[in-house]
C-alpha cells in the first residue's frame, strides 16, 4: 500500500501541471477568438481567468510542499520567479485587459494564457520532472 501512494504522490504534480496548460490553452483559444471577432473581454475570460489563477496557484502550492518535502529545485532563484510570475500573470492580464476595452484587451488575455504553459514547463524543467 505504501508503493500505490507513493506512485500517487509521485503523479500528481503531473496532473497538475497537465490541468494547467489545459485550461491555460482554453482560455487562450477564448481569448483570442474575441480578439479576431473584435470584441473585448466578457465574462467567458474573467472565470477562465480565474480557473487558470486557481490551478496556477495549486501547481505553486503543490511545487512548493515538494520543495519542503525535500525536493529542492535546481535553481531556487529561477524557480521563485517562474513561481511567481505564473501567479501574478493571469490576474494581471486581466486588469490590463480590461483597462483596454477592445478587442486589444482580449489579446492581452489570450496571450498571457499562452505564456501559462511555458511557465508550467519551465518549473517542471527547474524540478528536474
């Protein structure tokens, strides 16, 4: 029984991280279909904005108990800047996506949630995963 859970726990930074380039990836594809039709952002943007900030910030969460566990990053510098660029990033499109009502607002959006991902890797990379 001690093996199982020991997979489990071993698995489920990568289903975190799967989850999260997922709807980063979504919302992305949201965001930037309201750009090309010219529309600013809507609400459809503001809850997968919030779903990426979420996951994003469990991912964090779950690095960071990993970290305590006594799984260090190789770079602890460069981790903590992935880490937090990851978290602040979403709800900072946001803002300036909606400080810019037009369509240039939901490209804000959709091009921070492409930068999800690569962020998501990049920790990933960091651990050593």
């Amino acid at each position: 029984m001690g093996t199982a859970r020991a997979v489990n726990v071993a698995r489920m930074p990568a289903v975190l991280s799967t989850v999260t380039t997922v709807v980063a990836l979504l919302l992305a594809a949201a965001a930037l279909l309201a750009s090309a039709l010219n529309r600013a952002p809507d609400r459809v943007q503001f809850v997968g904005t919030v779903i990426v900030s979420v996951a994003t910030v469990v991912l964090v969460g779950a690095a960071v108990a990993s970290w305590i566990g006594g799984h260090s990053p190789r770079e602890t510098t460069t981790f903590l800047g992935y880490a937090l660029t990851m978290v602040l990033l979403p709800a900072g499109a946001w803002i300036v996506g909606k400080m810019e009502p037009t369509r240039f607002g939901s490209l804000i959006v959709g091009v921070a949630a492409l930068i999800v991902p690569v962020l998501v890797l990049r920790i990933g990379q960091v651990f050593g995963a």
